[in-house]
C-alpha cells in the first residue's frame, strides 16, 4: 500500500498507514443514508495516498459498490469478515471466502425449530459465508438455542450475524491488511457494532462513537461527542491522520 500519515500527537505509535472503516452507523446517518460529509473525507485520505479499507456486515455487491463510488484503493472485508476482496498484482478481481455458510445455515434453521422469531435479510440471497438476520431477537436469545454450537453470534445494531466459528471482522482484516505489508496497529479503525470490538481493540488507533454499542465504546481508544457519520469526521480529526 503507500505513504505513511503523520501520528497523532502525545503518540508513542508508529504512522497511521491505512483507515479501516464500517459502513452503517460509521459512514451512514441514522436511516443508514450515506453522508457526503465522511465520503469527502474518505476521498481526501485516498487523496493523501492512504489506503481506506470497508469492513463491513453488508454482502460484497454493496461494499463493492460503495468502494467504486468513492474511489477506494483498499481491499474490502465484506459479511462481517466471511470474505475478502482485493486485487492481485494484474489488476485481477479476487475474492477469497474464508467461513463456511453451511453451519450458519444450520443455525438458522435451529433457531427457526425453536420458534424464535428469526428473518433473513433481503439480501441474505447474495450471502456466501454466513446468515444475516433481522434483529427481531436479542443476541442472548439466540446464543441460548444454540448453546456450544460451531457458529458465533454477533449484533451490528442492524442485524444479527451468524458465522462459523473462527470467523468475523479481525481475521478478515490481518488477512486482508497483510496483502500490502500491513496489520490492524498500523491503522485508524472506526467502528459501533459489538462486531467491531476486536478490530477497534488492535487498532492503532480505534474510534467509536456516542451513538456506537457500549461494548464498542469501551474497546475504542477514542470515543466522539457526534453520533453517526458526524462522529465519523471527528474521529479521524482526533487520529491525526488528516495532519
């Protein structure tokens, strides 16, 4: 990837070489409509020669999307860390898939049996690693039906993820950080879902926000007085990656 930020200042860190971001609640209002505000931003970065990588719970078609639009240069962690996508030395698409849809499945249909509540999402049709659900039950809820089962359970806020074991946002991103010679702690990682807690706890510098899960708030570094994409921009004025 490319040239390094400045560090934030009181830093003991090396460089801020990279921004991860969320999608929804992160470079989204309330009602999840992208702001214009934080895409500026996040071209500004890219400007700079600093790489922005998605992380998301959203499917591919959509990060992949947003990742056009707003001129990004870094690969895309996409189904809450079920694949990456990036491209090889020849300019050529690759995504690697790194959970198995199968148990996620499985789990469903469990949770179903048990007379839970439980919806896909509309776009679960474009899923390949996981189950996306309709946060119509708590995480609790389903934890218990599935008790010591091979999936995890994790909230986003705006919907509920089930994914085999093994699997979520953090290995998705070493791996994907790992294609330009970097790791999470050379990063500013901003986030507000539970899902994000073990991206925002390795970050190099981890934001969340005030409209962010509690859980979220205590693994971040920084926590911004803005909610949603407000918070967004004054998070990475606070990372120092903008100086």
């Amino acid at each position: 990837m490319r040239q390094s930020a400045r560090r934030p200042r009181g830093s003991a860190r090396p460089p801020l070489r990279a921004l991860v971001t969320d999608v929804d609640g992160t470079l989204t209002d309330v009602d999840r409509r992208l702001d214009f505000r934080a895409a500026d931003l996040v071209r500004r970065i890219e400007r700079k020669g600093i790489p922005v990588i998605l992380a998301t719970g959203n499917v591919l078609p959509v990060a992949l999307a947003l990742y056009r639009v707003l001129g990004l240069s870094g690969p895309i962690v996409a189904e809450n860390g079920g694949l990456v996508y990036h491209r090889d030395e020849h300019g050529r698409d690759v995504v690697e898939l790194l959970t198995d849809r199968r148990p996620a499945l499985a789990a469903f249909r469990r949770l179903r049996s048990a007379g839970l509540p439980v919806r896909q999402l509309f776009t679960d049709r474009w899923r390949e690693s996981e189950v996306a659900l309709e946060p119509t039950v708590s995480p609790a809820a389903a934890r218990r039906v599935l008790g010591r089962s091979s999936v995890t359970v994790e909230s986003t806020g705006y919907a509920l993820h089930l994914m085999e074991k093994g699997g979520g946002k953090l290995p998705a991103l070493v791996r994907a950080l790992a294609y330009g010679g970097l790791a999470p702690s050379d990063c500013v990682i901003l986030g507000d879902g539970d899902n994000d807690v073990a991206m925002l706890r390795a970050a190099g510098f981890g934001v969340s926000f005030a409209s962010a899960s509690a859980r979220a708030r205590r693994a971040a570094r920084y926590v911004t007085k803005a909610e949603f994409a407000a918070g967004f921009v004054e998070g990475l004025k606070a990372s120092g990656i903008l100086d």
